[in-house]
C-alpha cells in the first residue's frame, strides 16, 4: 500500500483554499476580518439590544433581496438549526397528513419526524434509491408537502415547484439546508424554503432561516391557536413574533448571524442569486466534467438533470480506493472531501458553494488527476 502521507502535491497544483466540506463550509477570511474588526463592540453584548438586532434586521433585510420575496413573504429565524426546524415544521405547519419526498439521509429524517409525531397522521412518504428522487404528486387531503431542494448526502438536487393539483391551502415546504444561495429559486413555488447557515451562506451553524408565505404564517397561527401543545423552542408563531422584532426566542450565536449577514451582501455585490448560481453551475460543469473524462471516476447521479451544482458525489472503480485519496488530499491541506458516512460508496463529496472559487476547483480536479495517478 502507498504511504499516503508520503504523496506530496505540488503547490503550484493545490487550490488556494483547501477547504470542500458539505457542511460546516468554508468561511471567507474577509468576513472573518470584518468580525474581528467589531468583535469587541459586538460579541458578548446582549441580543436584546441594538447593537444585535441590527445585525439581525441585516440579515434578514440581505435574505429577502437575495431570494427577491414576494409581497407578504417573511424572514422568520429560530434557533436549532435545520434538524430543530423539521420538529417545528411538525409541530406549527402540518395540520394532519403530510407527503414527504425521501431520497437521502436528510429527506428520510423529517418524515420520521412526522411520522413518529402523536398527534400526526402517518404520512405518505415517496421514496427513491441514492442518487435519485420521486415526483411529489397531489393527494387528496394532503395538507403539506415536503422535499428537500438538494440532498447534501447523495448530491441530488430537484426543482422548487408546486405540486400540481394539489389541494387549495395545501403548503409547499423546501429543505434548503444545501442549497440556498447556490440554487435556483422562484420563491412564489414555495410556502416555506427553510435552511440553516453553515452551508452557502458560509457561516456557523445552530441557527434556521426560513422564507414564509402568508398562507405559512396563516396556518403556524392557525395551529397554535387550535390549542395544539407546542414547546416554547419549537413555537413557530414565536419564532415570528420576535424576528419581526429583529431577535430570536433564544440567545443565538452573535458570530453566526455576523458572518451570515457578510456573506449575503457579498453575494447581493456580485449580482445577486443569478450571480451566485451560475458561478456555483461552472464550478459544478468544471468537477463532473472532470469525473467523466477520467477512466477511473464517474458522477454517482447518473442523471445530469438530477446533479447537484452545490454538493457533487463522485464515484471510483473499485481499483481506486476514495478513502486514500480523501487521506492524501487532507495530509496536502485539501480537507472534508469523504463521503457522507450513511451512504457507504466507494466516493468523493465535494461542495461547490458560492464562496468557493470556480479557480480552486480546477485546481482540485488536478489534484485529484495527481493522485490517482500515484496511488
């Protein structure tokens, strides 16, 4: 066996940022100056005062530009991150039979969210092997229905639509945890496209940022006023209330919500959305083009309308073995390339987002080229 630690890359090969995780994701140097800058006046003050509200109303003020909201649609934040926020979904948004899209590790855990809520009709769950993803189709007597946009565990990515046929009043809800920033997005096809920061917009995690409809908050009043028990952290209408005071419930992280505001208004100076999908498209044309020339290596969504351009996963012949390749790149400071632990394949996965150059994805395929050619 090759001592892969022994296999160095020339520098001259290497990115200029080595970091590729799905999540945490790389977080600019830039907005970690700009932190540093106001660290003192800033971290450790209270998040009831204005000092952290402003930043809070900067966030939310750079979201709703960056995803161009229609009228009446609402910033709404919470603490927990997104694995909080599918317990919230549950608690405040399905009033009683949900129909879940599950086509990788993140889909299946909010329908067993659902699915193991009491006071829940058990769902109708559409499934679909790795690599792939079912259609959503109407149900009668549906009242929610919920896919993920990408699924950071395989690298599938699906259209934001509305079901077609469904009920009147039935909501449309979104797992954006992967791909907002990087995706596409008509906010009209969605009642709610909740997310958390850690990925596009490279920040920290244990906060959600959810975009919500006015039939979203309609219903999220509606429930709690039906006397349904919800948990004071799990409260939706909560959540609203204070985010429309520019706060949350809970006490956040200063530095999330910080880096999180940084990072939507460099993408909003760049262009916006349209701005940040295309660079996240090239970097994705650049890693699956790569994939497919080589002889050893192939996307694992054989789909190329189902292929991410946020998260890729790139399979190996079984004469190449990913894991020491993952080992290889990570002793030469290219780091968070291995697979996602459930999925169990001989595979890369690689984030694209847009705070990682399209530069430094070219120069990771080569890397990858100079490795595999040495083990």
């Amino acid at each position: 066996m090759a001592d892969v630690t022994g296999i160095r890359i020339p520098d001259e090969l290497k990115p200029a940022d080595g970091r590729f995780g799905s999540g945490p994701s790389k977080v600019r140097p830039e907005a970690v100056d700009a932190l540093r800058a106001v660290a003192t006046s800033y971290l450790g003050t209270s998040h009831r005062q204005r000092t952290v509200r402003d930043q809070v109303a900067r966030l939310r003020r750079g979201v709703a530009a960056l995803f161009d909201l229609p009228e009446g649609y609402e910033v709404v934040l919470g603490l927990g991150g997104t694995t909080a926020f599918w317990d919230v979904a549950a608690f405040s948004l399905v009033r009683n039979w949900a129909q879940c899209a599950s086509f990788g590790e993140f889909g299946a855990k909010f329908a067993k969210v659902v699915k193991t809520a009491p006071f829940l009709a058990e769902p109708s769950v559409l499934t679909a092997e790795p690599g792939g993803a079912p259609r959503l189709r109407a149900e009668a007597g549906v009242d929610v229905y919920a896919t993920p946009h990408n699924e950071t565990s395989t690298g599938v990515a699906v259209p934001v639509t509305r079901v077609a046929g469904a009920d009147e009043g039935a909501l449309m809800l979104h797992d954006a945890t992967s791909a907002a920033a990087g995706l596409p997005l008509d906010a009209r096809e969605t009642d709610v496209y909740y997310f958390a920061p850690q990925k596009g917009l490279a920040s920290e995690g244990g906060l959600w940022i959810a975009l919500m409809s006015p039939a979203a908050i309609a219903r999220a009043y509606e429930i709690k006023e039906s006397g349904r028990y919800i948990p004071a952290f799990l409260d939706l209408v909560t959540a609203i209330e204070n985010s429309r005071q520019e706060q949350t419930y809970n006490t956040p992280a200063l530095a999330t919500i910080f880096l999180a505001a940084e990072q939507v208004e460099w993408i909003l100076a760049h262009g916006g959305l349209a701005w940040a999908t295309k660079r996240c498209a090239e970097s994705a044309a650049t890693l699956y083009g790569g994939a497919e020339r080589s002889p050893v290596a192939r996307p694992f969504v054989s789909d190329p309308a189902l292929r991410s351009s946020v998260v890729a996963t790139i399979d190996f012949d079984e004469s190449v073995d990913a894991a020491r390749i993952a080992a290889v790149l990570r002793a030469n400071g290219i780091v968070d390339t291995e697979p996602y632990r459930k999925l169990g394949r001989n595979q890369l996965r690689i984030a694209m987002y847009p705070a990682i150059e399209p530069a430094d994805i070219e120069a990771l395929v080569a890397c990858l080229d100079y490795v595999i050619e040495r083990l």
